[in-house]
C-alpha cells in the first residue's frame, strides 16, 4: 500500500534489499541525473555509493544548500494509509532546512518501519514527540486557484524512495 500511494503523489519507488541499498541508490541518483547530494551527519555510509559528490550537513548555509541537487535520507517511519514519510532531527535524517530547500529527496525506507495508519504513526512517536518532525507526502506541491498544480513551492519537487525489503 506505501508504494501505491507513493507512486500515486508522483514519488518514484524502487524495492532493494539492504545489500544491495547502495546500488539502488547510485541507480536512483543517475536516473535523476544528480551528483552533489547533501547527506545529514549519522547517514549509514553502507548507503553511499562511489563516484558522487556527497557533502555532509554540518549547518550548511541555505545558499550552500541550494547550491546542491539533492539530499539523501533515512527516515523515523513510514505510514502505508497515506503514503507518508516522517523525519525527524535525528542522526541519518538531519535537519528540516537540508530536506526542504534542495530541488531532490531520496529517501531509504527500512520496510521494518513501515506502519499501517496515521493512529499507530502517532502512537509511535510520542516519546520522541519533543524533536522537529517533518511529514512528507510525496512531492512538494500546491495548486492556485484555478487548480493550476506547481511543484516545489515548500520542498523538494522531486522525491524517489529506495524501500529495503531486508
């Protein structure tokens, strides 16, 4: 149901198993075309593939964060009922500024935290409910009055997930 509705908010999904995450990342960075990707201190560096400019997140400026094509991520959990993922200021997820200001999120869904429903997410969150959570339901986007969808306004434009079945 996670990649449904995923695939459905405009997110591109791709299965791996956690030997094989650093593949499928590579696979997801090439396709999108990006090379310099900010990654938040505490990343699992199993997760970094050879051959791209990743550059730690250690307070960089907005304008240094704008200068990147990209952020790579874990995250806290995933909620299959609405195709959610949550951050949180956590080690491997970083700081919300690194994953709105640049134009690409590739985010590393452990299948072992993905829940049901919002209720469970919720109930699941409460001890850590005092750190900055970010939920993100596909692509950034908003529509004007006349419905005219735009992507990007407060995030990413472009989101891709790499879900380890392992």
């Amino acid at each position: 149901m996670l990649t449904h509705r995923l695939r459905d908010y405009d997110a591109q999904v791709v299965e791996a198993s956690s030997t094989d995450a650093s593949t499928a990342v590579a696979a997801m960075l090439k396709a999108r075309g990006v090379s310099r990707i900010v990654v938040p201190p505490g990343l699992q560096p199993a997760l970094l593939p050879p051959d791209f400019d990743f550059i730690e997140d250690t307070g960089l400026s907005h304008a240094e964060l704008n200068q990147c094509e990209g952020i790579l991520t874990e995250c806290t959990l995933a909620i299959a009922e609405t195709g959610t993922i949550v951050l949180q200021n956590v080690p491997g997820q970083g700081r919300r500024a690194a994953t709105l200001v640049p134009d690409y999120h590739l985010c590393i869904v452990d299948a072992a935290k993905i829940i049901a429903t919002v209720p469970e997410a919720f109930e699941r969150l409460q001890p850590t409910a005092n750190l900055a959570t970010t939920f993100i339901s596909g692509p950034s986007a908003t529509a004007d009055i006349e419905m005219t969808r735009i992507k990007g306004v407060h995030g990413p434009r472009f989101l891709d997930v790499v879900l380890l079945l392992e």
